[in-house]
C-alpha cells in the first residue's frame, strides 16, 4: 500500500502489521534501505533482489 504526504510514501507490508516511510522519486541511501529490511520484518528473504 502507497499512500503519503508531500513527497514521502508510506508503505506497507502485506500481513499489515509493518510499515515504513520512504521518500518517492529519489535514490535511497544504504541506511534508508536497511531501515526499511528492519521496518518490514516479515517479508521474505531476496525480496530487494
């Protein structure tokens, strides 16, 4: 799910219990990344790939 405010989406995970915020249209930095694996838990491994 996408929905946000300004130019930052928030996403989330399919089970619905997790959810992260990222900015849209932009490159995300290493951290970003690895905050967003942390926010979402529950998604398989190799789902970045």
């Amino acid at each position: 799910m996408r929905e946000g405010k300004g130019d930052h989406e928030r996403w989330t995970c399919p089970c619905g219990k997790h959810k992260t915020a990222l900015v849209q249209d932009t490159e995300n930095s290493p951290g970003v990344v690895g905050q967003i694996i942390k926010d979402m838990a529950c998604l398989p491994k190799g789902w970045l790939q």
